[in-house]
C-alpha cells in the first residue's frame, strides 16, 4: 500500500530543516513545502552529502559552476553577485546551496516567471502540497 501521509518523526526532521526551505522560498519565490516534498521525494536525506548529485540527486551529479550560477542569475532575486558566486561554488553537495539550486531548477523546468509579481496560485499550490500525496499540506 503506498504511503499517503508522513508520520510525526519524518514530519520533525522536515522541521528541523525548515529555516533552509525558507531561505530557498526567499530567494527563488518556490514555497517551502515544494522544496521539502521534492526533497522527501529524492532522498529525505539519505544521501550523504558526498552522494553524486546530493541530496536532491541532480543530474548531471555535478553540474558546472557557470550552469549553476546561470540558474541563479535567472531565478532568484535578493542575492548579490558575490553570494550567487557562493552558492555556485559549495554546489550541489552542500545542503542549503543545493536547496535554493533545487528551486530554480523547478523553476526553470516548470517555466514559472516571476516577473508577473504572482506566488504560485491553486491549483498548482495545493498539487504541490501534496505530491506524491505525503501530507506536507499539514506542514505549516
């Protein structure tokens, strides 16, 4: 039977990592839940940190700095150049840099602009809260 909802541990260490989700949130307008539903999706944190790919196992498993930092100028907002050259240079194996990478790979494969100044809007929002029907739309 598949799982339809997370239980009270796996919700915590959701929890744990929230400050993360939020500044990825911050930076790239993907809400929180998103991020943490794909990274339950791809690992919840199985991977160790040196895993090809990282936590939210990307492929290539290492990307390019300059793809990744193309990524950033494209999809976020509120970072300057020095902190994009940051994130793209600690990379995909580095959790919080992963996460916001994360974000603006959704973005950009989801061709979601925010330039028209929107937050996600239903139905997509509560699809996301709940794909792959886990429960993150109880994670407030």
């Amino acid at each position: 039977m598949p799982k339809t909802s997370l239980d009270a541990s796996e919700i915590q260490h959701i929890l744990v990592e929230k400050s993360i989700f939020l500044q990825a949130e911050k930076y790239s307008g993907v809400p929180w839940q998103a991020m943490a539903a794909i990274w339950y999706r791809e690992s919840f944190s199985t991977a160790p940190p040196k895993t090809p790919g990282g936590q939210f196992q990307f492929d290539p498993p290492d990307p390019a700095i300059s793809f990744l930092k193309a990524l950033l100028v494209q999809y976020t907002t509120d970072l300057s150049a020095d902190e994009i050259q940051v994130i793209a240079n600690q990379g995909v194996n580095n959790f919080s840099s992963a996460c916001v990478l994360a974000a603006c790979h959704l973005r950009q494969v989801a061709k979601f602009n925010l330039a028209n100044e929107r937050q996600f809007e239903l139905p997509l929002g509560d699809s996301l809260r709940k794909y792959p029907k886990i429960g993150l739309g109880a994670v407030r």
